[in-house]
C-alpha cells in the first residue's frame, strides 16, 4: 500500500501509541540494564573486566549494546511516523530496512544465543561460564539483567511489529561474518593476553574447542531460522 506517495512503512501496530509506548519502555530498560553493567566500580569488577579487551570480549556485553542500538532506533522511527509530515517520513523509510537488518540478523538469534547458552551451561555446571564467587560481585537482578530480560524484549519486539528478513542467502552471510568476527576477536584476546573470555574454554582441550564453536555457530542459524519462521 501507498501512504502519500511514500511505501506503508508502518503495518499492523507500528507507529501507533502502544507500539511508541512499548518500544520506549524496551528502549529505557535496555539502557538502564547497559548502564548498570557498565556502572559497576572497577574494583568491584572480576579481574578479567579489566584486562585486554575490556567489557568488549563478552557476547553478553555485545549484545546490550545491539539491543539499545535497536530499541532506540524503534523510538526514533515511532515518534518520525507521529510527529512529523508525510515528506519527513522518507527518514523512517530509510531507518526501517536498518532496523529489520538488525533484528533479524543480530539481536534476535544473538539475543537467543546468549539466554540459551548461558542458562544451559549455568544448569549443567555453573563454574563454566558464571563462577559461584561472582555472587559477591555482581547482584542477582544484575545477572538477570544481562541474561534473562533481554529474552521476553526479543519476542516482545517480534509480536508487535512485523519485520522484513533480507534473503536468505544475505541473512546467512551477514550472520557468518559477525559470528566469525567474534571468534576471531576472541582468539585474538587469548594470542594477545593469554586469557580465554570464558571459563569454559579454558577447561577444554583444542578438539572441544573447536566442537563448541561449531555447535555455536550452528545453533545461532538455528534461531536465525527461528525467527524467520516465526514471523
């Protein structure tokens, strides 16, 4: 459909009060939740915060920031289709093939990713990705922050607006070149430092590495194509 000359960029809910509503509470809890990771005092931190790489070497950290990009890119588009002229809107239009990019090919089987990962291994032996000692460290509603919320955001995005996925083949590739980047920033760290960014890699030998890797890479397409089918 045509709106004034310009593509309908806002079907179903976008662009309407609840959908503003919704993505600037996602927007606000997104960046609280970033800012109160990266609030903690240094000497509050485990040690391997402040080693090379810093908060950067963490998929969880990544993730934070692909969330807020997100939702704040929501906000921007939301209050463009509300406030502003029919010409004006070509910003929206502009914004929202950015948007969907993101949220298909990053935040949501990023996103995903992370929780699963995360819990899975916290379930089966904590020690391999969130010590016990980093209780006293970083509060309970913090982990939760960081690994829990950032899941319902994904699948509250997902209901209330529809999205474009690139194709498949695009999709494929955009995702293999992050997942790569990552491994490769993580190898890196370890040349550079000699510090494995988690727990669980430091416990297994080359072969188990590289099965984990692969496994990764084959669970972030598998929640890729998750979300393709569920939207």
């Amino acid at each position: 459909m045509e709106r004034g000359g310009l593509p309908d960029v806002a079907p179903g809910l976008r662009g309407q009060w609840p959908v503003v509503v919704l993505h600037v509470c996602c927007f606000l809890w997104a960046l609280f939740s970033l800012c109160q990771n990266v609030g903690l005092p240094n000497s509050a931190r485990r040690e391997s915060d402040d080693t090379y790489g810093g908060r950067w070497k963490y998929l969880t950290f990544i993730n934070q920031i692909l969330q807020t990009l997100l939702f704040g890119i929501c906000v921007i588009i939301d209050f463009v289709l509300i406030f502003t002229t029919a010409k004006k809107k070509s910003v929206s239009s502009k914004l929202l093939p950015v948007k969907d990019f993101i949220f298909s090919v990053l935040v949501f089987p990023v996103g995903l990713f992370v929780a699963v990962m995360f819990w899975t291994l916290y379930a089966y032996n904590r020690e391999l990705i969130y010590p016990e000692e980093l209780d006293e460290i970083n509060p309970s509603w913090l982990n939760h922050t960081m690994h829990t919320t950032i899941l319902p955001l994904l699948f509250v995005e997902l209901i209330a607006c529809p999205h474009k996925y690139p194709g498949k083949l695009n999709g494929i590739i955009g995702l293999s070149i992050f997942g790569s980047s990552y491994l490769i920033w993580m190898l890196w760290v370890n040349y550079a430092s000699g510090i494995w960014v988690y727990p669980i890699l430091e416990a297994l030998d080359i072969a188990g590495r590289m099965l984990l890797f692969v496994t990764s890479y084959l669970e972030l397409l598998a929640f890729y194509f998750l979300g393709e089918k569920l939207t």
